[in-house]
C-alpha cells in the first residue's frame, strides 16, 4: 500500500514544505520509530516531533529505517521554554539533533511563547542566527497569537510557519488573516479534534458518507483545501495512508461554508498566554 506524497508549499524563504507531516503526539520513542518508519514507506515525506514530545530519537530511527533518504524527509522539531535565548536556541537545536542523529533540521519552532517568561523574541532571534548558520532550513513559531507574533514584527522578525491549533470547530479567523497578509504558512495541530467528538459532528458525518471519504479525510480536505499544512497523527498504517489520501478530491464551495460554520467558542482551549512548556 502506498499513496502519492503531499504537494509541496513553498515557505516565505523558498523552502519547500510538503503540506502534510505525521503527527508524533503522544508516541513514544520507540513508538514513533515504527510509526514513522511505517508513514515514509507509505508515502509520508515530513514528520512532526518536539523536545517535549519526547519521541525525536525514535522518529530519528525511523527514518534510518524507512526506504526513504533523511534529505528526502521534512522534519520539523520544537523547543521548550527553558531555550528561549540566542543561546538557548543554539543549544535546543544541538540537543535535538543528536537526539534525531542528524545534522540539519528541515523546521525549527518556539513551541509556546510562555508570555510570562518573555524571552520569546530572543528565542527566534536565535532562530534566525540558526537559519544562517545553515543547521536549519526554516524557522517559525507555534501556539504564537497576534499579539506574540506582534512583537516579532515589532523587531522587523517573520517566522516562516506558524502551527496552531485549527479545525473546523476552531477556525482561528483572525489568526489566519494575520498569517496571510504577513505571507505565514499556517499549519494546524491536533487537526482531528482528537480528545473531542468532532468527528462524529453530524455535519461532518454527512458530508463524509456524500463524498464517500471518512470523517478524518474530511476535516484534512477542508483544512488543506484552504492552504493550510496539517500534522494529524496516527500510529495505525490503514488511518495514515486515508489521512495522506486527501489530495484527489475537492470539497464543494457548500460543503466548506458547511463545515466552516462548526466554529464554536471552547473555554477548554490551551491559551498560550496562559500554558506553555
Ligand atoms: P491512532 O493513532 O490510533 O490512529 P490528532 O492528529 O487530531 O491529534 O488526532 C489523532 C487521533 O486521531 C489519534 O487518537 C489517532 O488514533 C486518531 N486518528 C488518526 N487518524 C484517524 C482516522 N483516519 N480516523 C479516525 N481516527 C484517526
């Protein structure tokens, strides 16, 4: 069983980033070594993992033992808070390539801007001091809101990618506006709602069983359909070749309107003015 790779969306600096990643959270390492070896042969060419995740070890193995070259692989790793310096970053960076047993990394990420501490500028000027010294590809942000993404602005500094939390019960409008004006590529976590019931959400039931998809594909379509780069995690091969097959069909104009109108407030959300790690 394979599936065709995910097209490629070209980042602000010219990289090119294929729009779908296996997500690694909550694998562990040597569940994440199987899995990500399992999604490279399927046809998965980028991967997700953090420091905090605590699975780049296992995700490095399982590139090792895909049919896949490492240069051939997108993967994108995070740092946690106690990083956020010039040299912090440096320091999580080499942290997590020995851990991945690589020497590049494809997309480096704040993890949570942890406001309270705030250093989270500093932090991605260590990025980018990082991006020219060639040890990564990309730099960028996650769980940024407009009024941390600001602050880069404010310092004339533009992540390349920020990955949030989106589907369609949380569409992020805002968010999303401020991303495509400052020409942001958004990926989204936690894309299936997962801890939720959002994939039994009538809606997106109908409109699965209409187009003969899955529920899953559905709420991949409308995310990818809009441009968006998404990580869903599965350590079932069956589940990441369905959620990698979601580029050869097309959600209707009434069907994205439809499934757009899900947003709904959730006070359960993680705010990152409020947690981070
Ligand atoms: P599993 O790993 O057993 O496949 P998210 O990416 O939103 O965090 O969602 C991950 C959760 O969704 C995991 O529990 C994963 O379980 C499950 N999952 C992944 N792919 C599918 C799918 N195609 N259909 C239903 N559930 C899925």
């Amino acid at each position: 069983m394979t599936v065709s790779p995910a097209p490629l969306v070209r980042l602000a600096n010219g990289v090119e980033m294929p729009q779908l990643a296996l997500g690694t959270w909550p694998m562990n390492d040597a569940e994440a070594a199987v899995a990500v070896a399992a999604a490279l042969d399927l046809g998965y060419r980028a991967v997700d993992t953090a420091e905090n995740y605590g699975n780049e070890r296992g995700v490095g193995r399982g590139v090792r033992a895909s049919s896949v070259k490492r240069e051939e692989v997108f993967i994108t790793t995070k740092f946690n808070r106690q990083w956020h310096s010039v040299d912090g970053a440096r320091a999580a960076c080499e942290a997590s390539l020995e851990r991945l047993g690589f020497d590049y990394i494809d997309l480096l990420l704040v993890h949570w801007p942890n406001p309270d501490q705030d250093r989270y500028v500093e932090a991605f000027q260590g990025l980018v001091r990082l991006l020219d010294e060639g040890l990564v590809r990309a730099i960028g942000t996650s769980n940024f809101k407009p009024a941390h993404l600001q602050r880069l602005f404010d310092q004339g500094l533009v992540p390349h990618v920020n990955q949030i939390q989106l589907d369609p019960w949380h569409r992020r409008d805002a968010l999303v506006a401020l991303h495509r004006e400052k020409g942001i590529v958004t990926e989204s976590w936690r894309p299936l709602g997962s801890g939720s019931d959002m994939l039994a959400d009538p809606v997106i039931t109908a409109i699965a069983e209409k187009c003969g998809r899955t529920p899953a594909q559905v709420v991949l379509r409308w995310a990818v359909q809009q441009g968006f780069a998404t990580a869903p995690k599965s350590i079932n091969p069956e589940r990441m070749a369905q959620n990698l097959d979601v580029f050869g069909f097309t959600l209707s104009d009434e069907d994205m309107v439809a499934l757009d109108a899900l947003d709904r407030p959730d006070p359960g959300m993680l705010d990152a003015d409020h947690f981070g790690h």
